[in-house]
C-alpha cells in the first residue's frame, strides 16, 4: 500500500484562536497547502480565515474516521 494524501480545509474567525486551530494541525504533521484565505461576513461584518492543509499517511482512507485521527 502506498502514502494517503489527506486533505483538509480550516476554517475560523480572523483571531487567535484560528491561528491555534492552524498551528496545532502543523504540529501534528499537517502542512500548508496554498494560500490563506479570508472573507468578510457582511451582516457582521467579521473577517473569517480558511487554509487548506495537507497530510500524508501510511493507511488507507476511511470515509467514517475523523481526519484528526490519522
């Protein structure tokens, strides 16, 4: 069997609290994959953030297990 490209897409307000969820996922062996990204929520007015990162596994893909658990 070969690696398992597992891909996953964060997401949260433009906080501390995003940079955490990012740099807890780096920490884990995810990478960066492409830019950041953000938009602003116009009812609101508040800037959200998104980055896709990126992990490669030596197990097959399951539909039912939690990316986190890889």
């Amino acid at each position: 069997m070969g690696l398992t490209r597992l891909y996953r897409f964060l997401t949260g307000p433009d906080d501390s609290s995003f940079c955490d969820k990012v740099s807890k996922a780096l920490s884990e062996g995810w990478e960066l994959y492409g830019d950041p990204q953000y938009t602003s929520d116009p009812a609101t007015g508040h800037l959200h953030c998104g980055q896709a990162v990126i992990k490669e596994v030596d197990a097959p893909y399951e539909p039912n297990k939690k990316l986190g658990e890889y």
